[in-house]
C-alpha cells in the first residue's frame, strides 16, 4: 500500500479535491444508472445493439458503485487515507477504459462514444493521478485490524473482480463464448471489466490495509456493485437470459453482498 505524507494538511479538505469527487459521482450516477433502468434505450444512444442485457445491467452496477465511496466521503468529511483506497479502483477503471476505447478506435469503431470515453479517461486518469501522486494527508486511527475471515471475504471478492474484470477487457470474444452471450458489443464488453477491475485493485490494496477504517469505502463500494449485481443476475435468471453469465453472477454476487454486510457490521467502529 502507498505510504501517505504525514504531514497536517490534508488534501481531502481542498474545493478542488471535494470538485473532483463530485465530478466522480456525476459520472458514475449517469453512466451506472442509465445502463440499469435503461438499457435498450442506452445501448441505442451510444449505438450498440443492446442484445445482452445482463452485460449491461452488470456494466452500469460497477459502475455505479463508483457513486458510492465520493459521496460517503463528502457526507462523512472522509480523510485522505480513507479515500486512498477508492482512488485506487478509480484509477484502474479509467485507466481501463481509455485503453479499451483506444483500441476500439484502432480496429474501427465508429460510435460517438467511444473517442469521448477516451478522452474522458484520459482525464479521469491524469486528475486521479495528480492526487495519488501528492498523497497530502495525516495519519489517521486504523480501525479494527481485518480478522481472517475478512480476508478470506475480500480475498474471494478481488479474485472473482480480477477474473470477471480482466476476461471481458481483453478477450472480449471469448467471455462471450465461454458464457454463451452474443458478442456484437465488444466495447461495452471491455468497459464491464474495466469497471470491474477497479474492485480487483481496491481488494488487493484492502488486503494490505492496517485496519477497517480505511478499507470501509472501498468496502461499501464493492458492496453496492454486488447487490446491483446480485438483483440483475437474478431477473435474468427468472427471465432465461444471461446465458451461463446469469446463474455463476446471481450465485457470487448474492454471497458477497451478504459477506460484505457481515465484514461491515463486524468491523466497522
């Protein structure tokens, strides 16, 4: 895990820094819930066939989740080290994206949204970078350290973020092929598991964490992309779409929705 400065301030407190959470939360307010509540009308207005509903529901889960750790932050006055952590998984997601969208542009895509993805990533990226890089805040109390079970939680949730994160980013063809789903849109494809990824990043960096205290947004994030998750999955169950996708995602994300909770009720001060 970086070490923080440990100094007085604490860049956590700066307007530009409250700025960019909320500039964070807006983002991932319109682009997670659109693909939730919307997706035929979604997949239409960036231009893709929209055929996998599940893939988009779970795209606008995680990315919803992101909505999560900057508004707890700004309600709860968070510090710099509890914010690290989230700062981390948005980084990976952006960088992420704009990789996928860069490649997409390379092999021809020609949707709208794409080159904007871009250049939005790109700039998601140099402002998560700038405050990582500065790392300007004092140390503050750890928390309950994280007990074995906890670990082992988190460890099953990053193992799971990374293998469902990295799949669908760079073999977008084959996920579809290995879950049964149409594999017309790849793009959308590589952002579920840029999205996804994030929480890999935050798992690991969580793992290495000296306490619960500064885990417990990055937490709360997880856990708000588990149970939008868990509750699409299972609608594409009861409704026979998904393909093998829906019964392995209803069955992971129903266990670390629960799992989580419990880490949160046991170690949250």
């Amino acid at each position: 895990m970086m070490k923080s400065m440990a100094t007085g301030h604490d860049q956590a407190t700066l307007p530009a820094f409250k700025a960019t959470l909320i500039g964070q939360a807006i983002a991932a307010l319109v682009f997670g819930i659109a693909p939730l509540l919307a997706t035929a009308a979604y997949a239409s207005a960036i231009g893709f066939t929209g055929k996998e509903v599940l893939l988009y529901r779970l795209g606008g889960a995680a990315t919803f989740g992101y909505l999560t750790a900057p508004l707890l932050a700004i309600a709860w006055r968070s510090s710099w080290q509890q914010i690290r952590i989230p700062a981390m998984a948005t980084i990976t997601f952006t960088l992420g994206a704009l990789v996928a969208s860069v490649w997409e542009l390379a092999t021809g895509a020609t949707q709208v949204v794409v080159p904007l993805v871009v250049v939005a990533g790109a700039v998601f990226s140099l402002v998560a970078f700038y405050w990582l890089r500065r790392d300007e805040g004092p140390a503050v109390e750890a928390g309950r350290a994280l007990t074995m079970p906890a670990r082992v939680i988190i460890g099953l949730a990053t193992l799971s973020a990374g293998t469902f994160g990295l799949l669908p980013l760079l073999a977008p063809g084959l996920f579809a092929t290995l879950f049964g789903l149409a594999s017309g849109d790849g793009w959308v494809f590589r952002i579920a598991g840029a999205a996804c990824l994030g929480y890999a990043t935050g798992g690991i960096v969580s793992l290495r964490a000296p306490g619960y205290n500064v885990v417990r947004l990055q937490n709360l994030a997880a856990l708000t992309f588990n149970g939008l998750g868990a509750v699409s999955a299972w609608i594409a169950v009861a409704s026979g779409s998904g393909g093998w996708l829906a019964p392995v995602v209803a069955a992971a994300a129903s266990f670390f929705t629960v799992a989580l909770i419990w880490l949160d009720r046991t170690l949250a001060a």
